[in-house]
C-alpha cells in the first residue's frame, strides 16, 4: 500500500521540458503552488542523445552536462528550491529508460533535495519513443516494472512516482498492479482526451476508482471549473503546464478562486 499524502494547496506546477528549471519552479512555489515539478530532464545516456536531436531540431530542451564534475555543479546550482511553508512539495521529472552511470549520478544527487522523482512514461517525441523511453514504457510493461524496480534501489529519502499519458495505456489493469507493487507514491495522468480540447474526465475517474494510489490530474485545464471537475472525481491534486509559460500569474489565481 502506497503512503498516502496531502498537496495543498491541490494546485500543481507540472514539468514542462526546457522551462520548468530552478527559477521557474522557484517562482512558482512564491506564488503559492502546493507542488512544483523540475524537468523534463535525459537521466541516462540514450535520452541525453534523444534530447540532443530534439533540440537540434529546434524543440526546447534543457540538456546538462554529462561530465562528472559539471553534472556534480549543475545539481548544486540546478536542484536546490525553497518552500513557503510545509505543506508544499517538490518534484523532478525524469526520462529514463536504462539506469546507467549518469542515471546513478542523478539519482544519488536528487535524492533528499526533493520529495518526489516523477518518472516520465508520457513523452511522445519521436527520438523518445524510439528508444523505448517516455509513453513507449506503455508497450513493455515487464520493461517498467523493472525500471522502477531498479530506481527505487537508490532511493532512501525521495519518493518514486510516475507521469503517464493515459489514453496511451493498453492494459490499464496491469499497470495499476504493477505500480502498486512497487509502491509508487502518486500517478500524474495526462486525461488527454484525443481529438478534443478538453480532459477525459471519466479516464481520471477510472484510474481514481481503480487504485488507493493518489492521482494528479492533468490537461486542459483552462479555468476554476476545470479544476473542480478533477477534484470531483478523485483526483489529489490538479497539475497546468502551458498556460503557465505565458501567465505565470495564473496559478496564483486558480488557488485564490478555489479557496474563496
């Protein structure tokens, strides 16, 4: 059984890959979001490469270095956020599909800096998926199961969630017992819902219904009302990403207009 635990408030600043860096999420923990997530970042070899033709085909990555000594300063300079208070919590978004040295050196360094390592199985890149990495750990669950295995090994102090696109998962039922097994702190659903420019409610209910594990609600979410919806039907928390970029401020809202 999976701890259970409190975001409040219920309001999330989600990884978003190339912007959400330490300033970013600095800013938004000073505007009052209950939990900020790092990242996306490349945590082995093959995503470093990945994130490498991403950005070189003009996607927005941030990419650091894989030199021990750097990395060593980057982590110094890049992981370090400060709370308001106690009740907010911090994340990092990883992409990971093999854990090799440099994975070892990210886990070792984040370990205790924040509370929770999100693993991201939600990129849909191309260079991503054609690794395996991000939602391609959708269609090897026997893959996931031992990756998250292999994490938790070197975790004492931070714990292991994980970002999922859920309109992408064939065997629900198998991933929400594999999760379980190993004790994954909370699942952040992308409800994305195909073709649509809203969320897939009834997706999130799903997975609300199916597990104890707490569930972070994402995607579409465009005013208070869309906030509620998730909340209504299980979700812990609710997570915005885009509309940030632009009006950072927009969070301070939602948490002003869902506490008054």
């Amino acid at each position: 059984m999976t701890n259970m635990f409190e975001i409040y408030p219920p309001i999330v600043q989600s990884a978003i890959a190339g912007v959400a860096d330490r300033k970013y999420c600095q800013q938004m923990l000073d505007l009052g979001a209950g939990m900020v997530t790092l990242g996306g970042f490349p945590a082995d070899r093959l995503n470093y490469k990945a994130s490498l033709k991403m950005k070189e085909r003009g996607r927005t990555e941030c990419i650091p270095p894989t030199n021990e000594k750097e990395l060593s300063e980057w982590f110094n300079q890049n992981l370090l956020l400060f709370k308001r208070n106690k009740r907010q919590r911090t994340a990092i978004n990883l992409r990971i599909v093999t854990v090799d040295q440099i994975t070892e050196k990210w886990l070792e360094a984040l370990d205790g800096k924040v509370d929770f390592l999100e693993l991201n199985v939600h990129c849909r890149q191309k260079e991503v998926l054609s690794i395996g990495a991000g939602e391609g750990l959708l269609r090897d669950l026997k893959k996931l199961d031992q990756l998250l295995a292999s994490i938790s090994k070197f975790l004492q102090k931070t714990k292991l969630s994980i970002k999922i696109r859920g309109c992408s998962v064939g065997d629900k039922d198998s991933l929400i017992e594999i999760l379980e097994k190993q004790q994954v702190n909370y699942i952040h659903i992308d409800s994305m819902l195909k073709g649509e420019n809203v969320a897939d409610i009834l997706l999130l209910k799903s997975y609300c219904n199916s597990t104890d594990i707490p569930i972070i609600g994402n995607n579409s979410v465009r005013c208070i009302e869309d906030v509620k919806k998730m909340l209504k039907v299980g979700a812990i928390a609710v997570s915005i990403a885009r509309p940030l970029i632009r009006h950072p401020n927009f969070i301070a809202v939602l948490i002003h207009q869902l506490e008054g």
